[in-house]
C-alpha cells in the first residue's frame, strides 16, 4: 500500500470445496428450552494465535476459550510441525474463564438507558503470560487483563493450642476445620474465649506461642480478570466497532457520526479522526457503519458506509481525515433502484484480508470483495441468500431487513463466510475460477440443508474475474425448500486465523466446525 508499490501474488487455481464437519458446541438448548436473552451471544473473536476464543453476550459478559489440542505434547504447533508429528485435524476449546465486563447504565442527562450488551471484542497484544483485550457495549469501552494467579492463604493464625495461659482457654490455631467469628476489633463473640481472666498475667518475656498471621502462597492458581483501563464519554452515538492498530498502542473506536483514536495506556482523552456529522443535522445522508484498521500498515484504516461505500484514508495526511484517500462503491445498475435500494445497500461489517489487500464487506444482500488498488468495483461478488429479495417488504415490515450480519475471511485469504436466517452460514471460495458456495446450517449436522449452487461469472475486467455466484431463487424457501425463519438468525461468526476452522454464534450456543 505505500505508494501502491506493493506486489501481493494473487492466488494459485481454485481449490476443490472443503468438507465442513462438526467439532464442538458449548451451550447447547434442549428441545424447547427457552433462550434467555441476556445468555443470546453478541460478539466472537479469535486471537491471533487462534489458541483463545472470546464471546460477548447481551449480559454484559465475556467469556473465553482456550485451546487444548495443541498443548498435549508440550511443544508449540511449529515445533510439532518441524518433527513430522501427526497433529490432530479436529481442532477443541475448552472453557478458560467468564467475567462480568459491562453493567446496565443510565444516563441522567439525556434519559436513556445504555445496556450492558457487548458490541465487539478485540484481542491485544499478550504479554508476561497474561491475555489482554477490549469489549465495548454501546457507549463505553474497556481494557481486560486476564491473568493466573497463585491463591494466597493464611496459616498460623492464633495461639498455640496446646498451651492455655491462666484461666483464658485458648482458641484453635488456623488448622481448625470451622473458624470460629470474629469481631471487628479482632475478639471473638463467643464468651468461652476470655483472654483476659482476672488472674491473667504475661510472662516474663511475653507469649512465646502467640504467632502472627503468615500469608502462604499455595500451588492452586485462579483465573482473574481485572479491568485495566475504562475508556468512556467519547461518543454521543452508539459504538459499531472497535480495532486495534498494529502498532500494538493505539486503537480506534467508531460510532455513527464519528471516528476516535485512542491510545491503549490513555483513558482520559482521545483524537477525533473522522466526523461526518454536518452543521445541520437535517442534511444527514449517510452514517458510519463499521471501521477497522489496516493489519500491518498502522496509518491506514477503512470504514463502511450506510450507503455502500467503503473509503480508505491516510492518517498522515491530516489529522482530521475527512477527505479519503480511496472510496470503494459499485455504480447502481440503471433501472434498478426502488424504495429498498439504499436499505439493503448498507454495509454491516467489513475486514481486511490478512495480508491487507483486500477487504471483504457485507451488505444485506451480498458479500463483496474489495481490492485496494482498484476502486472501481468488487473483483467478486457472492449472493448470500438472493432467494429473499421477493420478500423485501416482508423483510421490512418485521425490521428483519435492518438485521447486520458479519463476515470474515480465511487465514489464506482463499474463502470468505457470512451468515444468513434459519441458522445458515455460507462459504465462499474466492480464488479466481472456484466454484464453491457452501451453505450449512449451525447445528451438530451442519451439512443435513448442503445444497449445490451454482455459479455464474460475469465479464472479465482486466485479469481480474469478477464474480457473481448466485443463491437458490425460490422465492420463500430455503436452500432445501424449507420454510424460512427470520427468528433464527446466524449473525455473528469468526474464521480460525491459521486453520479451516469457524466458530458461530446461533442464539446463545456457541458451534464450531473444521475442514
């Protein structure tokens, strides 16, 4: 990106399809069981290793896996590699920890009510053993670290039992199984332990079995996380996204109108990069949807549109940035536009590509892949489920139309996934010439809805296909004829950085697959 002098090789032929199977669920519902929707999971994000797993959920919570499969022989997983030693394809998490992040707010001045559900997660760098990461609800973030500590107990508390001094019977060391209760002051309420008899006297030299408190240090350790840092009243509008700068120090936040820049040891003020909010609030066309950094260029960072656009810009050219270096959107095709033209164009999450060539967006309708070098359209575009454009106003009548589903992309950059209603999620082979649409379902049987779609390219442009793969057209239906079912809908996901390996979120279980 530094010039545009940057050569990414594209990549090599289209791969055969992966064979998705199920590896694990955790919070599974029973036929029937009635979600809570506190327990209904908001958020999900692998770490860069992709040995830990983190999940927000609507009650403020924040719980992390680790995984388990690569520590069983005590070697890192490129040590393992380098000595041939066959590795497990299946990919398990165990449960680490869960801690409280956010807390239902009110704020007096305005008369509003900020829940403590948790917009997006982002890990950060580790350091000293310890996890480190940022959750944010609506209006303020925070700054985790979540470390093992060894338990502290205390032992050698009281006198020697062995011993009574005068007519005061003497109270059991620490060793016994049922502490007796204490006082403020540090007597005892019980009447049977008088110290102070009236013919008590010290020795010469004092209590020889009076000890004080030791504080020992057992093998056990806990799991604590502790809030480092609570970055709060930067925005008047909702949080849509948070994310990390390579550069490992700062981050910025995004809310409708504006974009902040905060550095990670400084909660008390932070830099308004971009506001889009104009003098008059009536001339209001479009807002902020979602914005992320750059994966190793830390003075770049993208951010989507609710108009469809997404616009790069260049930290070191001003530094308010509200001119755009780049703006990515696709020209509206003439004689299509209607009533849900701009609705379904919105995007709802955008990512970059490991390797920062592309970025991968996702709209009502549609997956688009982006290259930076080239603004004058998508390279590919993926039908997500094209079978309900029929049904826009039913769509919009039951506000199912403003659901805002996520994306991600492969570690390879080779595929991208998305989810859909019914608990659906789709991958994509993205490599020129691949044919692969795969549709499965968040359950233990995720290939029982498998259905082949077919795929159609377009005009060439250059040596770059575009692409545009089609969905089942039956209007209504799912991929197998099903009724379909905008209750369940698969909103959040994440693809494993290094693996073929997807976790997503359905209600509040969270599914993991591997190829």
């Amino acid at each position: 990106m530094n010039g545009g002098d940057e050569v990414v090789a594209a990549p090599a032929g289209p791969s055969q399809p992966l064979d998705w199977k199920f590896s694990q669920v955790f919070g599974e519902r029973t036929a029937g069981e009635e979600v809570q929707e506190v327990d209904i999971i908001s958020a999900i994000e692998f770490d860069k290793t992709g040995d830990h797993l983190a999940t927000g959920d609507r009650g403020g919570r924040v719980v992390l896996f680790e995984r388990t499969d690569t520590k069983d022989h005590g070697l890192s997983r490129r040590d393992l590699e380098r000595m041939d030693y066959p590795i497990s394809r299946q990919p398990e998490f165990r449960y680490k920890t869960e801690f409280q992040s956010h807390e239902p707010e009110f704020d007096y001045l305005k008369s509003l009510e900020i829940e403590e559900k948790i917009n997006k997660i982002r890990w950060c760098q580790t350091a000293n053993g310890a996890l480190f990461l940022l959750s944010t609800n609506d209006k303020t973030i925070k700054f985790w670290k979540v470390q093992e500590k060894k338990v502290k107990k205390i032992s050698d508390m009281n006198l020697d039992p062995s011993k009574a001094v005068g007519n005061g019977s003497i109270a059991s060391s620490s060793n016994s199984s049922s502490p007796k209760p204490c006082l403020a002051n540090g007597g005892s309420p019980d009447r049977s332990y008088n110290y102070l008899g009236n013919d008590f006297s010290f020795p010469p030299g004092g209590l020889p079995s009076l000890r004080l408190p030791v504080v020992v240090t057992s093998q056990e350790t806990n799991l604590m996380a502790r809030c480092r840092r609570v970055y709060a009243h930067a925005h008047d509008y909702h949080i849509n996204s948070i994310s990390n700068n390579s550069d490992g120090e700062t981050f910025i936040s995004a809310d409708d109108l504006r974009i902040n820049l905060w550095n990670l040891e400084i909660s008390n003020q932070s830099f308004n990069i971009v506001d889009v909010k104009p003098a008059n609030m009536e001339d209001l066309t479009e807002v902020i949807t979602s914005a992320e950094f750059h994966p190793t260029h830390c003075n770049m960072l993208a951010y989507s549109s609710s108009k469809g656009s997404i616009r790069l810009i260049d930290l070191r050219q001003s530094a308010l940035c509200d001119s755009h270096t780049k703006l990515f959107e696709e020209p509206e095709a003439p004689g299509s536009r209607s009533f849900f033209t701009e609705i379904i164009a919105s995007i709802s999450d955008i990512k970059f590509a490991k390797d920062g060539r592309y970025i991968l967006s996702r709209d009502y309708m549609t997956l688009k892949l982006w290259d930076i070098n080239m603004d004058s359209g998508p390279v590919a575009t993926f039908q997500v489920h094209e079978y309900l454009r029929p049904k826009l106003c039913d769509l919009y009548e039951n506000d199912s139309i403003f659901d805002k589903f996520e994306c991600c992309l492969s570690g390879d950059g080779l595929r991208v996934a998305t989810g859909s209603y019914s608990n659906l999620f789709r991958v994509f082979g993205c490599a020129p010439g691949s044919t692969e649409a795969t549709t499965m379902e968040a359950s233990k049987n995720p290939m029982r809805r498998q259905v082949q779609t077919p795929s159609r390219p377009s005009r060439s442009l250059t040596s770059i296909t575009r692409v545009v793969r089609r969905g089942v057209e039956t209007p209504g239906v799912d991929a197998n004829g099903n009724s379909f079912d905008f209750t369940t809908k698969l909103l959040h996901l994440a693809w494993h950085p290094t693996e073929n390996s997807i976790a997503c979120a359905a209600a509040n279980s969270l599914y993991m697959y591997y190829a």
